[in-house]
C-alpha cells in the first residue's frame, strides 16, 4: 500500500511537473513571436528610421560647424564628436540586422530644424567667441535630442527583449551624455566668458550717432 501511494504521488507528481513546463515554454515561444510583431516593435523601427536618417544628416552638419568654429578647443571635440557619429550611423545599421529589417533612413523633421536652427545661428553671429557660443547652443540642442531618441529606444529594445540591440544603443547613448557635457566644458572654460566681455559692433556703431544728436 505504502508502495503503491508512492508510486501514484510519484506519477502525479511528474506529470503535473512535465504539464506545467510545457505550458510555460508554449507561452514563453508565443510570447516572443508576439513581441517581433508587436505595435512596440513597430514603433521601435520606426523610431530606428527617425535617428538614422538624424545621424547621417549630422554627419554633414558637423562639418559646417567645424568650419565656422575658431576656437581650437570647440573644433577639437566637433571632430571628435564627428568620429562617433560616423560609428553611431553604423551601431544603427547594427541594430536593424538585429531585428531583421534592412537599414532606411526617414525624415527626422525635429532634426532637419534643429540643423536649419544651427546653420541660422552662425549666419547670424560674429566671428569669433558670439559664434562659438551660438556653434555650442545648437550643438547641445542636437545632443539633448539625441539623449532622449536613444534613451527611448535603449528602453524599447530592453522591453522587447532585444539585448544585443540595448548594448548598442546603450554605447551611443553614453557618446551623446559625454558629448553634452564636453560641449557645456568648453563653454565654460572659455568661449561664453569670452563672448561676454566682447561688445557687439552694432552698439559701437550706434553710439557716435547717438552722440551726435545731442
């Protein structure tokens, strides 16, 4: 009786055991196929084309930048900065190998304005410190741009399960952070000290005339 109590128990035991691990690695596998063609994925290729198309514009915008730019100090860290994103624009080709898409650029409209933004601000500013701080504002609009694209896609991948996708997108987004605060550095260090004590020529011009019609 003993014996056969604890065969039964035995029986019972293994075949609840067998039943509950099979349900679980049919839910695990749908629920992974659910997630690849999930509305959060599609969000996230979406999101993936808006920054591609962002870095590779950047990767001509820089440039200009660096041409504009007179302190040794700023164009130092745009071409550093120019470096990484010509690795940025390949992580992202990266990340659509990862979920099997091929790599397309869409239209980033905030990315096109903050670039139109930039190329305004150095037609607008003086050679020399005025337009190093301008070259500095634009750039740090652009980077807290890209702060937020990367954060939002490093949390999409993490919750679609895409690991190899969030150590990518982690790497950049890392890039952007010390790009930031390299910006804010040498503006501090310098340049916006530097702007401030020069006078705008406009209200060196205006002064005599004023003087005159006393």
């Amino acid at each position: 009786m003993a014996n056969s109590k604890t065969n039964s128990n035995g029986r019972a035991n293994s075949s609840g055991s067998k039943s509950k691990s099979g349900s679980n690695g049919t839910s695990s596998k749908n629920s992974s196929n659910g997630m690849q063609s999930s509305q959060l994925m599609k969000l996230f290729e979406e999101e993936l084309k808006d920054i591609y198309w962002a870095e590779k514009a950047l990767t001509k915008a820089i440039p200009k930048m660096i041409k504009n730019a007179t302190s040794e100090e700023l164009i130092e860290a745009l071409e550093n900065h120019l470096a990484e994103t010509e690795e940025q624009v390949k992580r992202v080709e990266q990340v659509f190998e990862v979920i099997g898409k091929k790599a397309t650029a869409k239209k980033c409209d905030a990315m096109e304005g903050l670039i139109k933004e930039a190329e305004g601000i150095m037609e607008a500013c003086e050679v020399g410190a005025m337009r190093d701080a301008g070259i500095i504002s634009a750039g740090q609009k652009v980077e807290h741009y890209e702060i937020a694209s990367y954060g939002t896609l490093r949390q999409f991948a993490e919750t679609l399960g895409l690991d190899e996708a969030v150590e990518l997108l982690e790497a950049t987004l890392d890039e952007e952070k010390a790009a930031d605060e390299k910006l804010t550095e040498v503006a501090v260090s310098a340049i916006n000290i530097q702007a401030s004590q020069e006078e705008d020529d406009e209200e060196e011009e205006e002064e005599p005339a004023g003087k005159k019609s006393r």
